[in-house]
C-alpha cells in the first residue's frame, strides 16, 4: 500500500475538504485526510487509479498536484 500527498488548489471551506474526501474515496483512496490550511489531502491506495483521483479532483474544481508518494 502507498500513501499518497496531494497538493490541492481551489479549497476555501469545510464543504470543499468534504468533497475532496468523497472524491478521493470514491476512487480507492482510504484513510483520506485533508486539511484546509496546508492545501494538502494525503490517502493510502492500494488497487486505485490515481490518475483518475487527480482528474475527478480537476472535473469538482480542486486540481491538485502530486506532492509525494511513500513505499
């Protein structure tokens, strides 16, 4: 399993960090958190896509960047 941080652009309120969290989920991510003061949402993955994590995250208006990717 890999843990994985984003760097997220376009958050400004706990609805959005919600969002974020669904998408991430959705697409494979667990143990998602994400925090509105760095920018940043981290998740491990272990069978998912990230590709499609970073285009669902662009499609809700949050584009986000690969900030690091652990093990």
């Amino acid at each position: 399993m890999k843990k994985v941080i984003l760097k997220v652009k376009g958050m400004s309120c706990m609805g959005c960090i919600a969002k974020v969290r669904k998408a991430i989920e959705k697409e494979g991510g667990r143990e998602v958190k994400v925090s509105l003061e760095e920018g940043k949402a981290d998740f491990f993955m272990e069978n998912g896509d990230l590709q499609n994590i970073l285009r669902s995250l662009e499609m809700l208006g949050y584009p986000a960047d690969v900030e690091q990717i652990i093990g």
